[in-house]
C-alpha cells in the first residue's frame, strides 16, 4: 500500500509541473509556477502534519484549473473523485470580475470542508511568505499590505482549523501590523 501511495504522488506532482510548465510566479526572478504548488504540499506535511494523500495530491493540483487547461473531469479521470472535489473548492470562477472573486474567497472560507480549509490556510501562508521574500514585479509596498489586509481576512474563516499553520500566518499578520 505504501509503494502506491508513493507512486501517486509522484504522478500528481508530475502532472502538475506539466500543466504548470509554461507559467512563472509574478517575482522579478520568474520562478517556475510549480514550485508554488509543491511548495504548498510541502508546508502540509512538514509544518500542518497533514498525511492525508487526497488533501496532498489537491494541494499540488489546486491551481491546475483555475491557471490552465485542466478540467474536472481530467482530474477525476485521473485522480478520483475526492482529489476532483477538492480542487472544484479550491478554484475561483473565473468568469467573475477580479475584486468579486476576492470577496468571494473571504464569504466563501468559513464554509469550505475541513481539507479544503487546510489547504487555504498552506496556500496563504506560502503566498505571503513569497511576498515577505520579495515583492512582485511592478508591485508597490501598499498593495503588498493590502494583499496581506485580504489575506487576514479570509483566513479569519479559516480559524480552529489546524493551529500549527494558523500561529505562522498569526505571526505573519503580527509582523505587518494586521488585525485579523
Ligand atoms: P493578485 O491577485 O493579482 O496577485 C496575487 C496572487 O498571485 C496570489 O494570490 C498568488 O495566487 C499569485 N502569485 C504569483 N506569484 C506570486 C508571488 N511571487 N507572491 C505572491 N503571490 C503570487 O494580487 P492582488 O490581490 O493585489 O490583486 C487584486 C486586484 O487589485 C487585481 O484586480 C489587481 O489588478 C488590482 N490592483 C491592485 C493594486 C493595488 O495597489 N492594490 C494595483 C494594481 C492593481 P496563486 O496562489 O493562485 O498563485
Ligand atoms: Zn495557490
């Protein structure tokens, strides 16, 4: 059972820096996409103790359908219902105006699933993190505040989740002045 479980997730992070390939983060290096996908499995296992393969495998593949050209159904042909339905929580409609899909994510946090909310809070966390690293190019210091303003609220709907990942997001918001 073990060999396969190794064996899937290597699958899944493989199909996702190929759907991933041809896009970068917004810093000024231009660092693969992908690494922000992995990265926010990473802090799953590492920092939430998380071993649930389904929340890992919808962690490496959040992004694929909101960012490229991976549907639903791909997903679930590919890797199970669970992991599809995971990833449908995770994705923001798209067809929605910018600032209608960011209030949307703060209405919205409070009433996602236990494994969505653990990979909303992993998600942040890395972003603002990446933000703390070094700010995107043509980003002023102000919307970097205001992204970390966002953030805060929506992982005010996030709280009683998993305390490990919301004391390094507290601890976060702390250092930038933020009340959430
Ligand atoms: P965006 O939503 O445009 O960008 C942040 C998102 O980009 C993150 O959530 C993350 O999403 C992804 N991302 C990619 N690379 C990085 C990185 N290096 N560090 C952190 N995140 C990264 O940002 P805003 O929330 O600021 O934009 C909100 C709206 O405001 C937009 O419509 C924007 O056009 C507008 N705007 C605001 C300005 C301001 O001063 N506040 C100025 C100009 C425009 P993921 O996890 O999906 O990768
Ligand atoms: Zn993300």
């Amino acid at each position: 059972a073990y060999a396969k479980i190794v064996k899937e997730i290597v699958r899944c992070t493989n199909f996702a820096a190929i759907k991933h390939k041809d896009q970068r983060r917004k810093d000024k290096q231009k660092t693969p996409y992908v690494n922000h996908v992995i990265g926010v499995a990473h802090i799953l296992v590492s920092e939430g103790g998380i071993s649930d393969v389904s929340v890992i495998q919808a962690a490496l593949l959040h992004d694929t359908v909101e960012d490229t050209d991976t549907s639903f159904y791909e997903l679930q042909a590919e890797f199970g219902e669970d992991v599809a339905t995971l990833v449908k929580e995770l994705t923001d409609d798209k067809s929605l105006p910018k600032a209608e899909r960011k209030a949307l994510q703060i209405a919205h946090a409070q009433h996602a699933s236990y494994r969505a909310k653990l990979v909303k809070l992993a998600d942040k966390l890395y972003n603002l993190r990446d933000l703390r690293r070094a700010t995107p190019e043509g980003w002023t210091e102000e919307r970097v505040q205001e992204y970390f303003e966002w953030a805060a609220q929506v992982v005010a709907g996030l709280k009683g989740t998993n305390p490990a990942l919301e004391e390094a997001l507290d601890q976060l918001f702390r250092e930038r002045g933020v009340e959430m």
